[in-house]
C-alpha cells in the first residue's frame, strides 16, 4: 500500500512538474482537470438509522446562529456495496430502543426517537451484519456508534486516537462506550493518521478530518455515475453549517475543525465532486433509499421545522 502510494506520489508530483512547465511556456494558468473515474461499480444504500429532535439547536454553532431555535435531524447510516465486499458506514442508534435513547439524550433536553431496526433494513438487501466485511465509524457519538455493535465480525476499521479519546474516563459529551465494547473481541485494523483505501483501488476512502473529535473521518466514494462523494460525518451538520464552517459548542478541536473544512473543500473542489452532510434532512430526503418495505414501520417524526 506505502508503496503504491509513493508511485502514484511520485507520478503526482511529476504531473505537477509537466503542467508547470507547461504553464510557464504557454502563459497560461492550469487547465482544469477532468474528475477522476470510478474504478470499481461501488453502490451506496442510505438507511434510516434514527432521527434527532431539538427544542434548541444552539449547541451547533459555538458563535450563536442557532440560539433558540427548534430543529429535526435524520441519523442515516450506509451500507457501500463493492465486488470485493461490504462496508458499513456509521451505525446511527442501530437496533437501540426509544426508551435507552431516552435515557441517553433525556439529561440534554433532546428527544431521539429511533425508527426501523438496522437489521431489518439490512435484511431487506439480502444482507445480515454477520456478512459485512468492515465496519467504519465517522466518530464515536451514540447517533454515530450506536448499532456497532451489531457487527461483532467484521472488520473494524479504527482510528487509535479516536478510540483513545472515546474510552477516557469521564466518557466525552455524547460517547456511551458501551455501544461500541464489541472493538474489544472483533477483528480490528488500526488505523493511525492516515487515510486508508478500504479496497485498495481507490473507490472507498476513509479520509481523516478530525476536529468534532479525535479522530474523525469522513467517507470519500469514486462512484460510476455521481463521480466524488464524500459523505461528512459531523464534519458540519446542517448545510448552512457547512457553507459558513460553523463549529459545534461541543467539538474537541475548533482549528482541527476548521483545517478539515479546508481539505474536504478543496478535494470537492479539485475532484468537481459532492459532500452530503449526513444529518441534514435536504440531503437526507434526495438521498436513493432501500425498498419501501424496510422503512415504513416505526412512529413517524414529529413536524418541527428545520433549521437549514
Ligand atoms: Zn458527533
């Protein structure tokens, strides 16, 4: 892998050097590249894995755009189907029930109310967690960590530091360890600061950005049709957050936070490519969804308006 990541460093930098030169002799700037092709047929599903209701979204902006006002977000989670195997990214409050959410986010003042069990949405696509090869999380939040442990034998996929900062005692706002204990007996690939190409051809890449927590990451897709898609994780959670790089009040790093911005943007920008911010209902409802059938029971929502 280090190897084929210095080849294709080296060969990087050569094209660099040829466009400059190139550049210097024509007068002109740097042509805009094409996007970069799909290499592998991968497809995403969204699932629903829970919603969010807040009496005062305030806590999404530490400089006080929110303060006051009453908002409804989704918790997704997704399932990214590649030849050589399946990958689940993030787990939303999985199988949990309304009255552990309760229990959890009730202190906060926030109301959570999950929908159709993981399973059934998973089973709906021919799928049963035990078949799933890997499993990442964008951050240890229970919105983003709650079902883990539903997949006791795949392949975690494990940012050290962000482990590190999840199991320190007192837990951090928003961690509950116990959704996640089964990292202590499954199979675990650490990841440490890097990137990391999940099925080595570049289609699925987890990307750090850290900020929101230790070691956040978000989801980086090569797909056939919709070319670069990088799903956010928490990197921003509205999309008037993401426009104007608005930073949580509990968020483990502001400039780390903003740093990370900074690179998802300019690859969106490089690549011509998309972020979803993942609790944001707009993308949520434009996102394709898994049969029906997987996703009508539960209680519907409550209307409260949105904060965009
Ligand atoms: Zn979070």
């Amino acid at each position: 892998m280090q190897h084929s990541g210095l080849v294709s460093l080296t060969s990087r930098v050569a094209a660099v050097v040829l466009l400059l030169l190139g550049a210097v002799a024509a007068g002109i700037a740097e042509p805009k590249r094409p996007p970069p092709q799909a290499t592998a047929k991968v497809r995403v599903y969204t699932l629903d894995c829970g919603h969010l209701f807040f009496y005062d979204m305030g806590l999404f902006s530490d400089t006080g755009e929110y303060d006051g006002q009453r908002g409804a977000m989704p918790v997704p989670c997704f399932l990214i189907r590649h030849p050589k195997g399946d990958l689940m990214w993030d787990t939303g409050f999985g199988d949990l029930t309304a009255r552990q959410l309760q229990d959890m986010y009730g202190p906060f003042g926030i109301l959570a109310t999950p929908r159709t069990p993981l399973t059934r949405q998973l089973a709906a696509l021919g799928v049963s967690p035990d078949q799933v090869e890997y499993l990442a999380l964008s951050h240890l939040h229970a919105d983003h960590a709650g079902g883990a442990n539903l997949f006791p034998r795949s392949t975690w996929l494990l940012y050290r530091n962000e482990i590190a900062w999840a199991t320190a005692t007192p837990a951090p706002s928003g961690v509950a360890p116990a959704l996640f204990s089964a990292y202590r007996t499954a199979k675990v690939e650490w990841l440490n600061d890097n990137d990391h190409d999940v099925f080595g051809d570049g289609s699925v890449r987890i990307l750090r950005a850290s900020g929101h927590s230790a070691g956040h990451a978000v989801l980086m897709l090569q797909l056939a049709r919709a070319g670069t898609v990088i799903l956010s994780g928490d990197l921003a959670h509205t999309l008037q957050s993401h426009k104007h790089r608005r930073v949580p009040l509990t968020n483990y790093s502001r400039a780390e936070t903003l740093a990370s911005f900074d690179r998802v943007d300019k690859l969106i920008a490089n690549r011509q490519g998309r972020l979803i911010v993942q609790h944001s209902p707009e993308h949520f409802a434009a996102l394709p969804k898994p049969p029906p059938s997987s996703t009508e029971s539960g209680p519907a929502p409550p209307k409260i308006k949105t904060v965009r």
